[in-house]
C-alpha cells in the first residue's frame, strides 16, 4: 500500500464530510485535478502553502485504489508528486485527522 495525504481547510473538508465528495481546494480547481504529497513531501506542502494556518485536516488515502485516475507527475524539482484526475471522494479516505498547529508549525507527531 502506497499512502498518500492531502491538507484540507475545514470547509474544504466540511464540504467533502456533507457532499461525499469533493472538486478539491481552489489551487486544485484551477489546476484541474487534486494534489497530493508523499509522507516525505507533506512538511514542505504544509510549510510553503499552508504556513501558519490553524484548523487543518491531514487526510490519508491508498495510492494504489485510485486506479488511472491517480498520476505521478514532475513538480518541485522535478521530484514526482501524486495528482487526482477526478473527485475526491469520501469513501477514497483511509483515515483523516487534524493537522494540530504548535508554536506557528504544523505538527505531524504520531500522524505519520
């Protein structure tokens, strides 16, 4: 099983808990499809797009379910990160939690 995360605000994962799905954050809607991090990207994501921000979900999905739809594609780098050509959906999740803020950094402690 390959895990992989993505950061959601609280009413982007509002919208996904009351819809069942969900189109993404507006950088995944401007960009046409859903980005995701590896346990090893996901501290750099949260420092460069969500720095200081409270009220964070850290949702975990198995790579390998997402089918075609799911693509490794260059980015930062050129390291390779995974990006979701379709809806999110609940049933997608493997687990989800909050992404606790402490001392202005985002604390990943036990949820790794």
């Amino acid at each position: 099983m390959t895990i992989i995360y993505k950061i959601f605000r609280d009413s982007e994962f509002q919208t996904l808990l009351t819809e069942g799905r969900s189109d993404g954050a507006p950088v995944d809607l401007h960009d046409g499809y859903i980005h995701f991090s590896t346990g090893e990207q996901l501290r750099e994501t949260a420092a460069k797009h969500f720095k200081g921000e409270d009220g964070l979900h850290l949702l975990a999905l198995d790579a390998d379910s997402l089918g075609d739809a799911l693509r490794w594609e260059p980015s930062r780098g050129g390291a390779l990160f995974p990006h979701l050509y379709r809806a999110l959906h609940l049933d997608d999740l493997i687990w989800h939690k909050p992404l606790p803020l402490t001392d202005g950094a985002h604390d990943f402690t036990g949820l790794l």
